[in-house]
C-alpha cells in the first residue's frame, strides 16, 4: 500500500466534515412548503461531492483530488457572488488546496504521471 502524505490525510479528512456537517445542516431546507425548491437539493448534491471527494483521496483515487479541486473552484465562483471577502477567501483555499494536491508527494501517492496501460 502506497503511504498517503499527511496533506492528504488532513485534506480529505475536511472534505469529508465538511460535506458530511453541510449535509446535515442543510438537510431540513429540502423539506419545504415550496415543492419546486431544487437550489436545497443542489446544495446537498455538492455536499454529497466533498464527501465522496475526501473518501477517494483517502483511497487513492486521482480523479477525487481533481474533484476536489473543481469543487473549491466552484466554490470561488459562489464566493465571488456574495462579495470580495468570501471571493477572497475561497480564492486562498484553492491555492493551499491544489497547491497541497498537486505537490510531489500527493503526485505519487495519486499514481499521478504513471502509465496507465500494461505493456
């Protein structure tokens, strides 16, 4: 088994919180009186994304860091909505972020730049 860095670890254990307690908190928005209500269950799908994101990094899985990646990106979208702070904020996550996944250990702890054919 390969050793997972520490990065890693930390990274995906706070996708993995993060999504799960998001889930949780916002769970009660998608009973609603407004039956067509589908931004609460958006939400929880991207929550459910964090969550299947940090669960596959701890596994390995090279397209979980990339989905971890595109989903703080679509979070630096969402931030960019409601202001300069949370723009700015999300911004600085997505540099620690892929800067962490994309780094030397991560690359090979991910398999990343291996062949993926058998000769």
């Amino acid at each position: 088994m390969k050793d997972r860095p520490l990065s890693v670890i930390v990274i995906a254990s706070i996708y993995i919180l993060v999504g799960a307690g998001g889930f949780a908190l916002h769970l009660g928005d998608l009973r609603t009186a407004h039956p067509f209500r589908y931004d609460a269950l958006g939400i929880e799908l991207v929550r459910i994304a964090a969550v299947i994101a940090g669960v596959f990094m701890l596994r390995g899985s090279n397209w979980a860091r990339w989905l971890a990646v595109a989903w703080i990106a679509f979070h630096v979208v969402v931030g960019a909505l409601h202001g300069w702070v949370p723009f700015a904020i999300h911004v600085l996550f997505l540099a620690v972020i892929t800067w962490f996944l994309l780094r030397d250990p991560a690359a090979k702890y991910f398999g990343a730049g291996q062949p993926t054919h058998v000769r």
